[in-house]
C-alpha cells in the first residue's frame, strides 16, 4: 500500500514553489501598498491565482507610479526569497537534466544556495555592483561617456 506521505524530493517539488509562491504574492502587496494602489492585499492574491498578473502588475503599475515610501524589511525579505526561488528554476532547467526527480532533489539545495546571493543583492544593493561596469561600457561603446 502506498504512503500518503511523500517522500523528501516529492516534498521539495512542493516546498520551493509555495514559499515562491508566497514570498511573491506579499511582495506585490506590500508594493502595492507603498505605491499607493487601492487594493493591495486583493492584487497580492490575484497574483498568487493569475500568474500573468504579476507581469502586467510590473509592466502597467510599477513602471506607472512612484513609491511614496521606501521599502520594508517584510518587503525586501520577500523580494530575496523571490529572487532566489526564480534563480534556482532558472538555473536548474538550464543544468539538470529534465527528469522531475532529479530536479526535485537538488531544487532545494539551488534554493538554500541562492538565498544569500539574493540578500546580497537586495540587502546590500549588490545589483549595483554588477550593473554599474555594465552601464559604463555600454556607454563608452555608444559614445556617451
């Protein structure tokens, strides 16, 4: 007789995708609350059932208004866990090999992994680092420098 409870990488297919799932739909609304929308707790959850709704939240709401306050710690925790969970999707469907098993079972090691990159990035504004020697030679090569 099969056993109701999965086994440690059924587990994991789970475990990445709801926190993901979680951390992304309390960015949107604690976004959303700093940028002033009406109803933010009600877009947060249109977020976590409608997933093209956080692609259109980031192309017609973000870019539309500015932030009348500057983030939160709950925020910027949710944004770093975000961050990691879509890195590690990311960067197993480019290095494992696509059985669902395999990549069950190392998700969540990419996922621990990524977690402090993702905090030196929005934390530490580590994004800024990388970015800024972008900048200078895409302008350098466009003659604006």
């Amino acid at each position: 007789m099969p056993s109701i409870v999965p086994s440690p990488a059924e587990a994991t297919l789970f475990f990445v995708p709801v926190v993901v799932l979680v951390a992304t739909s309390l960015w949107v609304s604690q976004n959303a609350a700093a940028r002033g929308h009406g109803f933010p707790d009600l877009l947060g959850a249109l977020v976590a059932f409608v997933p093209v709704g956080l692609v259109a939240y980031l192309l017609f709401f973000v870019s539309g208004s500015s932030r009348r306050r500057p983030p939160s710690r709950t925020e910027r925790a949710a944004l770093a866990v975000m961050l990691a969970g879509v890195s590690s999707y990311a960067g197993g469907a480019f290095t494992l090999p696509p059985d669902p098993f395999t990549q069950g079972r190392w998700l969540i090691v990419a996922f621990v992994a990524l977690l402090p990159v993702s905090y030196v990035v929005v934390y530490r504004r580590g994004h800024r680092v990388v970015t800024r020697p972008v900048r200078r030679q895409i302008r350098a090569r466009i003659g604006h420098e």
